[in-house]
C-alpha cells in the first residue's frame, strides 16, 4: 500500500477507504444472527458496493490483476 501511495496519493488514499470497508464487511460477516441488512448498509462515498461495478483489477489500471482472473470476477 505504502509504494501506491507514493506513485499515486489519490489512489492510494481511495484504497486505503475501500480496505477499511473491507474490514468492517469482515466484521459484520463474523456477528451472529442474520447481518444482511448492516451489509447492505455498506456504503463506499454514499454508493453501495453493487453500484460501484468493481472487480478484482487495480482501479485506474484495469490491466493489473489483483488475482487471477481478478477482470471477470465482480466485488460483492
């Protein structure tokens, strides 16, 4: 993450939002009982993460996978 956001603060600073979603989707994701409307509460910058159409590829830089067959595989 450090050498992302040497070359490009603004994506670095965007991945680092993104990581701290992740986290707390982690964390839901790990709490009893039925989480399914917390997880749809999730919000990146006030869109849902549907509505974001990410897939596993560097954003910016669709050509960087972030793993194998990261292209075709969609951010849920």
């Amino acid at each position: 993450m450090y050498d992302v956001q040497t070359i490009d603060p603004e994506l670095g600073h965007t991945l680092l939002e993104m990581q701290a979603l992740v986290r707390r989707k982690q964390f839901l994701e790990k709490q009893p009982g039925d989480v399914h409307e917390a997880m749809s509460a999730l919000r990146f910058r006030g869109s849902s993460l549907e509505d974001l159409c990410l897939d596993f590829s560097l954003p910016g830089y669709p050509e960087f996978m972030l793993k194998p067959g990261g292209g075709d595989i969609m951010v849920r």
